[in-house]
C-alpha cells in the first residue's frame, strides 16, 4: 500500500510539519504533570506553610530574576491560549502554567538543553521548545515599548562609565566576542582556559 507523502516524509527522516499520533511512533511517557507541579512549589514557593526550600538569592541565582519578576511574567501569560491548563482526551489534567514558565526560564537562564528540564517539570523536549516560543512571543508584545528601546542619556553615561573602568573608554557595548591566546597560562589554570581548539586562551 502506498504511503502518503506527510507518512513516507517521517518514515524517511524528513521533519515535515507535526503530525501527532501515527502507527509506529513511541507512546507519550506516562508523565505525572501533578508531581512536577508539587515539586516546583515545593522547592521555590510557599506550600502549606513551609518556607520554599531554595532562598530568594537562590531563586534569583536558577532564574536569572527576582521572583517579583517572574511573579510578574507568569501571571501575565498564564491566561493565554498555550499556557492555559487544558484536560486531554483521556479526562487528565495536562501540565500547569507554572511548571511551562519555570522550565522555559530555566533553559533561557542556563543555557541548558530543553529536554535537561523534563526530570523536574515532567516535558518533553517538542513541548518546552514549543513553550519557550509562546513566552518570547507574549514577552515582546507587552513589554517591547517599556525594556526593548534605545537607552536615554543617563543609561548611555551608566554603560560608558563602567566600560570605562573595564579598561574600554567610549565603548557602549559588545554583541561579539574574540579569542585571544594566552601562551604563558600557568599549568593549574589550563584546565578552565581551554578553548576548543585545544590551546588556552580568554575570552574578551
């Protein structure tokens, strides 16, 4: 029997667009989304009346943000279509909000890969990078005109002063980087100096 083209596309390797459930695809992992839930506030909010196990210096340290902030992000995208929790066809609660913010800003503020996630949120890797989309997305729209602008006169002097003390007078900023080689790195230290070439050498 002849496949269809999206089929015969997927069974080849092509990505294509997302098809969901197809005959031979891996089953969904049976995720328990309330115990990701639990976990989360356990660990970063108030439950039943204990304390959250990580400080706000601790908080601010996995996030990147004051919890002010991400209190802040997370109720105004909590509300929106995606981030809305749903019940599947099985009659299931699917993930809370929550838990989509909390793993969209871990891998945002680590750098880290999305699936890296999934052992404290309960995601797959498709639905954190689906996620991570929706929050830049609703993150640009409401607050482009307020964060995302030019810096006025007294953030522009802020910059160039502290470049200034860096040793780069007149210098604004960098969206760059360059490898310098550094030949006489002690021995002890060649270790946290390795570039990926194999030689050692600082980032400015």
């Amino acid at each position: 029997m002849a496949l269809r083209p999206r089929v015969r596309a997927w069974r080849i390797g092509g990505r294509g667009r997302y098809l969901g459930s197809l005959p031979g695809r891996r089953p969904n992992k049976a995720r328990d989304f309330d115990a990701g839930l639990n976990n989360i506030q356990r660990n970063y909010f108030e439950v039943d009346g204990q304390g959250p196990v990580y400080n706000e210096q601790e908080f601010e340290k996995r996030f990147r943000a004051e919890r002010a902030v991400f209190r802040r992000v997370y109720l105004s995208v909590k509300d929106t279509p995606f981030f809305l929790r749903r019940i599947n066809a099985t009659g299931r609660p699917q993930a809370h909000p929550l838990q989509k913010v909390v793993s969209d800003l871990r891998v945002l503020a680590y750098g880290e890969a999305a699936n890296r996630a999934d052992e404290d949120v309960r995601f797959s890797r498709s639905t954190i990078h689906l996620s991570i989309q929706c929050l830049v997305r609703c993150i640009v729209s409401k607050w482009d005109s307020t964060y995302l602008r030019r810096p006025n006169d007294e953030e522009l002097k802020t910059m160039m002063d502290r470049n200034a003390e860096r040793g780069f007078p007149g210098y604004m900023g960098s969206l760059d980087c360059s490898h310098w080689a550094w030949h006489q790195c002690p021995r002890s230290m060649a270790g946290s100096y390795q570039s990926r070439k194999g030689s050692r050498g600082i980032v400015v």
